[in-house]
DNA sequence: AACGTTCTCGACAACGATTGCAAGCTGTTC
DNA sequence: GAACAGCTTGCAATCGTTGTCGAGAACGTT
C-alpha cells in the first residue's frame, strides 16, 4: 500500500467498492452482490446487515464493471452531431420515453473537430455491447453501421435503412409549405436546401419541385441553393438568394434555422418580412415562434419522433426475437402553421 | 457454444473482441493491445500485421473494459439536468475546450422523473472512477459530492464548494441591469427570480436589491417572486406579477427563459412591450435575440464558463497535484446588452 | 437418531482489456 | 563457442462485478 504515490488523499477518497462492503460486514462479495440486486437466497438478517453497511459506506455498484460481466447496462445512448434546437427537441422526447421506466440517458455530443463519419463509426463501436444496451442515432452520416445491439436512426439518410427510422412526411410537409406560397400568389420561389446526405433534405426538395410543378411553375435551378440546414452555413446561400437580379418574392428555407437565417439576411439588406419577401420554414423548433416576425413554418413533432425513437429502441433490446422482423420505418405527419413571415407577395405575379 | 439460443444473429454479430484479433493474427492478446495503444516493442513486421487485421475486423477496443483495468479513460462527462438554452450553450463551449485534444464528451442528462438530488448523487458516484476521467456539473442541485475524481462546477449552489467553480458576476450584472431600468426612469420595478438554490439567484436578487437601495427606492416585497429559471416555472409568476393592482412598469427577469416567459405574458394581457412594460433578462442565450421585441438582457459568456470549466478539469486530471491546491473560484464580467425591450416608462414616474 | 430438504452463503470463473515480468530469440563480442 | 545484451513476445495478474455450483447448516420427517 505504500508503494504507490499518493498525490490524490487531498480530498479525493478511494472508491468503495464491493469488497470493502463484503470485508466491513463480514460476509463475502457475493453475497454483497445478491443484497444490491436484491435477489433471493439471502438471510433477513444477514440482508439487513449488509444494506446497513452499504448505506453506512455510500456504496454505489460500478456501472463499469456490472456491464462488463452483465451484458446488460440499462443505459441507451443518444449520438447527436451537435447541440442545436432540432437535436434538443429529439433529447427531450428521448428523454420523456425513458420516464418511469428503468433506462438511463447519456448522450454523446460529437462536433469537436474534424471526421463525422469516422467519429461516429468510433463512438458507435466502441460504445455498444458495452455501455449501451442500444444507440438512437439523430441526423447520422453513416447510413451503415455494422454492430452488435439494436439501433435505431431519426432523420436518416435513408429510410430504406438496415435499422428502424424515424422521420416526419418530409415530402408532404414540403408540398403544402410550397403550395401555401403559391397560394398566397407567390411564382418566384427560392429553396434553401438542406444536407443532401438526410433523406429528409432531398425529399423537402422533392416537395418544393413537385408543388412548382403542379402549378405549372417552371423549375428554375438558379433559385435552388444548398444550405447546409444551420445558420452559419445558410448565411452565404441566403445572401446569394437574395442578391440575385430577379429576386424571389418568397423563400422555403428547409429548416427553421436556415428560415431565421434567411430573414436576417433579409432584413440586413433592408427587406421587410412579409412585406418584401415571405419566408417560410421547416421544424417548427420552439425558436421559430420567437423571431421577428413570428416564423411561418411546417411543424413536425421532433419531440415525437424522440420519443417513438426511444420506445422503439426498447423493444429491441428487450424482446430479441423483434430483431428478426424488417425494421420499420416511421413517418409521423406534418402540420402547417401559419404566423407572421409570408404574405401575398407585393405586386402580384411579377 | 450451442447452449445458448441465439436469437440475435439476424444482423448482429457479436462484439470483435481482442482475443478474436489475436487468435486470427495469430499472436497474443498482449501483442494486440500494444498495437492498438502503439506502445513501443512490437517489430514493425507484426504491427503491421496485426494492424491490417484490426482494419479487417473493425475492432475498436472496448471503453468499459478499458476504463475498468486502467483508470485513464480520455472520457469527460458532463451532467445536466435538463437540455435547455443555458447548458446546450455550456455544452458549446465544453465541446470547444475539447477540440483538439485527446478527450471526449458524454452527456448525462438527468431530467425523467422526480428526484434530482438523488439522481445527481447517483451518477456522480456511479460513474466517478470508472467511466469517466473528471466531471462537469452544471447548475447542480447538489453543493457536495464525495468522489474520487476531480469536478467542477458551472453556475454552483455557491462560490464556497470543495471544487472549482465557473459562474459569471452575477451580482455585478444585476446591478448594470437594474440600474439601466432606474435610468430610463422606472421606480416600481418587478423582480422574477431564480432557483434559491443557486448562487447566481441569489446574487442576481443581491444585486437588484441593492440597485434598487442605491436609487432610494423603498423595496416592496410584493414585486419579488419566484420564477423557477423555466419558461414553464416563470409563467404563474409572471402573470401574478403583471396582475398586481399597482402593477410594476418594468420587470427585471433573473434569467432569459423568464423574461421570455414575462414578455409573452404580457403580450397575452394585452400590454405592449417595451411601451407598457420594460423587460430585461439575464444571460443572453441566442434566443433572447429573436424574440419579439428583441430582448434587453444581460450577456454572459456561456460558452466561456464551459471552455474554462474543461480546461480546469482537464489540468486536474492531468496535474493531481494541483488537487491539493485550494479550488479556484472564476467570475466572468457580463456586459448590459440594450436590444428593444426596455424603454422609458409611458408617465415617467408615478 | 438418521435421513432428506431447503436455505444460506462462499469459492471461483468469467467479462475484455492493460501491464509488469520473464522467457525466447537474435546477434555481437571476446 | 560461450556469455551477454537487446528486442520481441507471451504469461498471468488485475480491475469490480455477476452468476454458477457446491458445501454446509438448519430444519422437518419418520
């Protein structure tokens, strides 16, 4: 014991662990283990005992240990590329699932620095089978993960996916949010696109060319831009929407974030929203009912999808025989809401 | 190997372990995991040997099995009670302090159900030691925990705790935001304060009171009301605020989510902000910028609390000396930020 | 009093990795 | 050609748990 230097007895105490319980009560690790799990074959008197000297010494299992020997950790994690509101609201519902229930949340948050798809690959292999008993992906870039426990993706790459996805009706959504500006008298209507590598992204845009279509509005690339769906990558996109000659009168921005941005692009410029240019967005984040003015957009139930996500997910870990079933493939509906960001545009057909 | 039944081998395989890649590498486990933690003596030969099989496999090293036998995990947890604006941006600026580095985040967070103390204590002793190399609390509700691993708090119970704590001059910034609302000539000014529990409440109540004795202006406990720092907790005070007979010209917010809270509030009573009623906030998440009227509020570094609080961890983790050292303490400076949502009350005093 | 049950509890082998130590193999030097 | 040094590699202990198995105690039955 003294062979060790100890820079750490300041204030920081060893961890008790089940042995020191066993040795302080008298009784063997074994049977320490039975009281903690509560398990039959243990004397009254011998399990008062010992939960005396467990609450006597603060002792907690290691979670660490426990999985490794049992497979099962009751903890599911959540990979998110990033904290932002859309990924929020996913946690939250996640979250929500888990109440009452005997699961536990963690989290891993990656976005500092560099390779998504090898950080996910890492996070996902080297997580499972040990810490989690299963992962919800949100927004993953890998489409493919090969794993030993059950996964589960919200806004996937592909909803033809190898495990159960999560999505709202993108192409839907996207539909009635275009047709509500053709509606109001808009024809030139720019996109602000999303992640092409989301299914979602690509099939909002469907949604938009599909609604130009229908109306007999000629498909025009010019006002089709990428925007990478955050504010930081929307901004250059937005400018350049707006910068063009002949200026859209209205924009659908892919997502809410993108949406915000456009209107502050816009208004930078010294455009009035919904006067000068309607805007409208999808998500429907607790965000888009706070900008100025209050944002038009395509509300999906992000919390939903968590929520589902999570109970799916349960399922799969506990009845194994699911497994063997083709995944399912989720589509909650959409809803619009309309606020204050569009508006007939101001001269009626250009 | 044929007793058990093996539900899962539908997609699932099982977990590559080290022994798999020894076995086909045809060398020793002890071989592999040098490979994998590129330690010196392994001939070039058999690293790339054994290299080549680890990409063949996909073998990642287990973290649980790691972090059990050498108590470096190169992992940070960080533990939140809920994802709201104020940690997603701590969080921000925890994953900054990370990039770069050799670290990596998870998230705990809490939030499903009941009891908060417990479920703190539970997973600080849970992981402490085992999983995780340090911790970050965020707004704990806990002052103490005995653990055996270094931790930080942000935005603590009080400035005095056993560890190192990061919060903002919460005091100094009450007092810059009270004062601003005493310039532009308010004397019946409302306070909806935050959890008592926290230091920064309790400092912001401080300064606000203080502003408010500096001015001559007689406190009048009638104002003063608890808002719980949520938008779900602000809402009855702000309403019972706003209902007051002599109703208050101007309501200082203790944080953000409160003043938003208190903004829409009012819009529902009909009064109209800044005209009828100022609002100022604390914290200046991104929110309180896209709210409408744009929110006055106070501005403190978020992001910043959370890059430092790493950064500490991280030299605590890494220099055990230093964990003899007294814990510092950090105050960050806060600034006024004047958006619309203060103005000169309509009958300047009344 | 002898025997069979049931109950309680401890020993011990995993789980998947890391690491100190010693053994094997080469090659050098006298 | 023997002794030794230096590399490379494997053996085995260890981390904190859980789960299986069997030993022994306690009790009831005849």
């Amino acid at each position: 014991m003294l062979d060790e230097p100890r820079f750490d007895d300041a204030d920081l105490h060893e961890r008790v662990t089940i042995g020191d319980v066993a040795e302080r009560a008298g009784v063997s690790i074994a049977t320490v283990s039975r009281v903690v799990n509560s398990r039959y074959g243990v004397a009254p008197a011998t399990f008062e005992k010992v939960k005396a000297v467990i609450d006597d010494l603060g002792y907690e299992s290691s979670l660490i240990a426990r999985s490794l020997r049992s497979q099962r950790t009751h903890v599911i994690g959540v990979l998110v590329a990033d904290i932002e509101p859309f990924s929020a609201e996913v946690l939250k519902g996640a979250a929500n699932a888990l109440r009452g229930g005997d699961y536990e949340l963690v989290v891993y948050s990656g976005g500092h620095g560099g390779d998504h798809v090898g950080w996910e690959r890492r996070y996902v292999s080297r997580l499972s089978g040990t810490l989690t008993d299963g992962t919800v992906l949100v927004t993953p870039t890998v489409a493919e993960v090969s794993l030993n426990q059950p996964v589960v993706a919200v806004d996937p790459q592909s909803s033809e996916s190898a495990f159960p996805t999560f999505a709202s009706q993108n192409y839907e959504g996207a539909l009635t949010a275009t047709r509500h500006l053709i509606e109001l008298g808009h024809r030139r209507i720019g996109f602000l696109g999303g992640r092409r590598d989301l299914e979602s992204a690509r099939l909002r845009e469907q949604g938009y060319r599909d609604a130009l279509h229908e109306a007999g509005i000629e498909f025009d690339a010019e006002l089709v831009l990428e925007g990478g769906f955050k504010e930081a990558t929307a901004a250059g996109p937005a400018r350049q929407l707006l910068a063009l000659a002949d200026r859209p009168s209205a924009v659908f921005a892919a997502n809410d974030l993108s949406a915000i941005q456009t209107m502050r692009t816009a208004q930078e410029l010294g455009l009035r929203v919904p006067d000068d240019l309607s805007v409208i967005g999808f998500d429907n984040v607790p965000e888009s009912a706070l900008t100025h003015p209050p944002l038009t957009t395509v509300d999906q139930s992000i919390q939903a999808l968590g929520f589902e996500a999570v109970r799916t997910l349960i399922a799969l870990i506990e009845q194994p025989a699911l497994r063997r079933e083709p995944p399912s493939h989720v589509s909650m509906p959409t809803k619009l809401v309309v606020r204050q960001s569009t508006a007939a545009p101001r001269a009626a057909t250009a």
